[in-house]
C-alpha cells in the first residue's frame, strides 16, 4: 500500500471497497451477534429499571430525575419513545443492538481514515467479535449508544484536526455526555492524542473552544449528579486484578486471542512515532483504550466510581491497536520477501483470523445469552411468583430494590398485598416506591401469620446488611418472630414463605427450613 497519509491513500481507494467492506461488513457481523438471542427471555435489575421508568409519563420521569439516576435522564426518554411503540424485552435491547452495529462501522471508518481500508476492516471486524461488545450490545442500557456515541465523536475528532471545523464535534460529544457523564472523559484522550501528535497551536486551540463548551453544558448534569453520589455507595475501589481484567476483556479473554492481540497491540505502539501533526491508529487508540479507564481508576481512589461499563466506549481504541499492528506485521513480512500474497489477500486473511477470534470466542458469546449469566433472572422469581403466591396474599421485598420483579413483570404479582408499600414509584418520584417507617411495617407484620418474601439471598444469608430503619426492621421481625417454611426460587433472588413461629409449630408436616443467619455488621 502506498505511503502518505490515511486520507490520501483512501482518496484513491473506489467508494465500494471503502464503504462495502471496512463499514458494512463489521456492522452487519455485530448486527448479526447482536440480535442472537436477543429474546434471552429475562431481565436483570439493571434492564428492569430502565423497562419500568421508560414507561413512565415524562412528568413522572423528569420528577425522577431530581432525586436519583440523572445520569440516565437522556437515555430514559429516549427509550419512553421506543418502548411507546412496542414495550417488551426485545424492544428494550434493539437500541443497544443498532448501536453496537454503528460502532463496529465508526471503528471500521476510523481504521480507514488513518490507515487505509484494509486496517479499517480488521478493526471493525474485532470490534464486532469482541464479547465484552456483544455482551452490552444486549443490554437494556445506555452504554452501547454511549459507545457509538464516542466512537462518532472521535472520527469528528480526527477530521477536526485535519479541517479545523470542530462544531460537529463539540455537538456530538456534549449529547454523549449527557447519555452519561463518564464519556466526559473521553477529553482527556483527545487531549492526550493532540500531546502525541505534537499537533500546532491553532489545533489546540480549536480543540480547547469545543472541549471548553462540551464542559460548560455538562455543568448542570455534574452538579446533580453530584447530590445523588449515594447511588454508587456499592462501588469498590479497583485494584491491579480490575485493571488486568479489562485489559482482557478489551483484547479477547481467551488465552490464544488475548496474546496474540497484546503482541500485535505493542507492535501498533510502532505509530507513535511520525511526523508531527499527523494522526495515526495508535496515536487515537492507545490514548482512546487506556486514559478513561485509567483516569476512572485513579478517580476512585478517593471516591469509588469505576466499574467497567461506564468506559465501555474506550473498547474502540483497542482493535484499531491491533489491526494497525497486524498491518505492520504484514508491511514487514512483505519487506523480508517471504512468501506471501499480494495486498487484497492479506486483507482477507485478516479477516479471516478475526472469523477464527470469533470461533474461539464463541463459547463466551453463547454462555451470555443465558439469563442465568446476568446478576439475576427476574423473570424466574416472576414465574415462581405467578405459580404460587395467589392474590390477596402479603408480599414483603427485602430490600425495596427486590420490589424491581414486581415492577419489570406486574402479571405475576397481581393482586398481592404488598406489606411495606405506602406510595408507588411514579407518583412517589422514586425507583422503588415508598415504603413505610421502621414502627409502621411492625404494625403490619405483627398481624400476619405468614408472608411471602422476595429478598436478596446474600441478604438472607447474612453477606451484607441492609441500610435505613426500616430495611433493619423487616429482618429484625422476620429473624425474631418468623421462620422460612418454604423456599421457591433458587439464585441471587428467593421466594420464601415465612410463617409465625406460633403459627408454624400448629402445622402438621410442615418442616421449616433452617433460618438463615443474623446478618454481619459493616
């Protein structure tokens, strides 16, 4: 392939090969695994949230949002719009699907841009295989439209510094922030991509006018957040094993395609250097791949904020590492005049290690489609629900948060008296509802013989202890006056039957299940 720069050797390239295979085809491949059992059959707590707000009235949902999950306020009413025409499970993921599939093309438009067609396909290629993409291409959530979103902003990015036009740009990136505020940091690459560009005053200059503004219209999203920080009380801080696994997850888990991606990654460190002003694949994808993560690591050493799908959208840097260093690889290989065929086929042979990437990674691909691999299946406690708790009977969530069953699938918990509710969610402007106070659920307890729980099962077994006085309530009641007599669910979420202890030793043949043990103090 000749020298010069991305934009002039894919001047001379047809509008059919650049467009049909680097753009089109990782698209229709993530497109492809993105719709792959897609109807899994379940949601997790995360996707239930996003199922139950979604459907609620925009008052009711701007209401919400001044109390908790401002961060998802944009993608909420996004998806009012979507689940208004058709509100199911399948219709809850086909955003994130289509989204997925515009980012496997951006990354692909991104490697023909700064390297050529041919690395432009192998980018998009690995992108639309990578399982970490595939996984959050089937979530209910925003990060895959966040991820196309990013992607967008830096092919804007980089004709930016090529045009000097930085409008779209600043556009695009201030909207992916507000889809969520961690895509902030996808400054911090662009600046860092700049630094080793060695780009020209006026570059920066342009960059600093649009970062400035993206920054100013993110002030009122930053402030609010801010007030509902409690929300991540249940981050951890990351450690060295967090970072290695996300380095895994952004080349390939498996053990052969993660070397070999790592190796071809460092051999794409190789465009670093260059003359000055100039953009390449690793000059966008290291910064794109390691700054945000990293600067959400070192971030929450003060304040725990990382988990790994909040930078889901810095997974576009890595394969653009890899397919420039598998380029490299080949310009090497040709130079040393060993046998190989002529440009076109390596191109198709790269291709064809990302089919095999695929084919190793399929077992990984095929196990996430499996609802018991989310957190939790509420669609199995909605089944076990539905088949035995009848209506009328009293119905106590432990936490408020395990009420998300009820709320993602209403059907199965028709006509049961929930014990704690005082208020639901939509007129009460919370996720969860309102519940009444510590006295109050005594009161109410006090005067049943037997309650259904739905509660957390780490909960149950003492792993972790609830906050607020009235969480502390309910197990104090249930360990102090109840025993289980009946357990109907397995996995993270359980169905029990509690009854009095007075009332259970009157029960002819009805053994109880051994009380779970006092929860530990934090």
């Amino acid at each position: 392939m000749p020298g010069g720069t991305g934009a002039e050797r894919t001047g001379r390239v047809p509008w059919h090969v650049r467009w049909g295979a680097p753009v089109c085809l990782p698209a229709l491949v993530m497109l492809g695994l993105g719709l792959w059992g897609v109807d899994r059959g379940g949601m997790w707590r995360d996707e239930a949230v996003t199922f139950q707000v979604a459907r609620r009235s925009v008052p009711q949902i701007w209401r919400l949002l001044h109390g908790v999950d401002a961060v998802h306020g944009l993608y909420y009413l996004l998806m009012h719009a979507v689940l208004a025409v058709h509100p199911d499970e399948v219709a809850l993921r086909l955003p994130s699907v289509a989204a997925a599939a515009v980012t496997a093309a951006l990354v692909g438009e991104l490697g023909v841009r700064l390297a050529g067609p041919r690395v432009g396909l192998w980018a998009g290629l690995l992108y639309a295989v990578s399982p970490m993409a595939g996984h959050y291409a089937q979530e209910g959530r925003s990060y895959a439209l966040v991820a196309a979103a990013a992607t967008g902003a830096t092919l804007l990015f980089v004709r930016g510094v090529r045009t000097g036009s930085w409008r779209a740009y600043g556009t695009v990136l201030a909207v992916t922030c507000w889809l969520h505020e961690f895509a902030v940091l996808l400054l911090l690459a662009h600046a860092a991509s700049l630094a080793l560009a060695r780009a020209g005053g006026r570059v920066w200059r342009g960059w600093g006018s649009a970062a400035g503004l993206v920054v100013l219209t993110l002030l009122p999203m930053i402030l609010v957040s801010h007030a509902q920080s409690a929300q991540l009380s249940w981050v951890r801080p990351p450690t060295w094993a967090t970072a290695e696994s996300l380095l895994r997850w952004f080349l390939g888990p498996g053990e052969g395609v993660y070397w070999t991606c790592l190796v071809l990654a460092l051999l794409g460190l190789a465009g670093l250097a260059g003359p000055p002003g100039r953009l390449t694949c690793a000059r966008i994808g290291l910064p794109l791949a390691v700054v945000p993560p990293a600067a959400l690591m070192l971030a929450s050493r003060l304040s725990p904020l990382y988990v790994d799908r909040y930078v889901l959208y810095a997974l576009s840097g890595a394969p653009l590492l890899v397919a420039a260093g598998a380029d490299r690889l080949a310009r090497l290989t040709a130079r040393l005049r060993l046998r190989v065929p002529r440009p076109p086929v390596p191109a198709l042979t790269g291709a064809a290690l990302a089919v095999l990437a695929l084919c190793l990674q399929l077992p990984l691909l095929s196990d996430d489609r499996d609802p018991a691999h989310r957190p939790d299946d509420l669609a199995a406690v909605a089944r076990v629900a539905a088949r035995e708790v009848e209506p009328g009977q009293p119905v106590l969530f432990l936490p408020a948060q395990a009420r998300n069953a009820a709320l993602a699938y209403p059907g199965a918990f028709a006509g049961v008296r929930d014990v704690a509710l005082d208020e639901p969610g939509p007129e009460s402007g919370t996720l969860y509802g309102r519940e009444a106070g510590a006295a109050e659920l005594r009161r109410r307890l006090s005067g049943l013989d037997r309650v259904w729980v739905v509660a957390d099962r780490d909960l149950l077994a003492g792993r972790w202890s609830p906050t607020g006085s009235a969480e502390r309530a309910k197990m104090a009641v249930l360990g102090q006056e109840f025993m289980p007599a009946e357990e109907s669910a397995d996995g993270d979420a359980s169905v029990r039957l509690y009854v009095r202890r007075v009332a259970l030793s009157a029960l002819p043949g009805l053994a109880p299940v051994p009380a779970p043990p006092r929860p530990a103090r934090w």
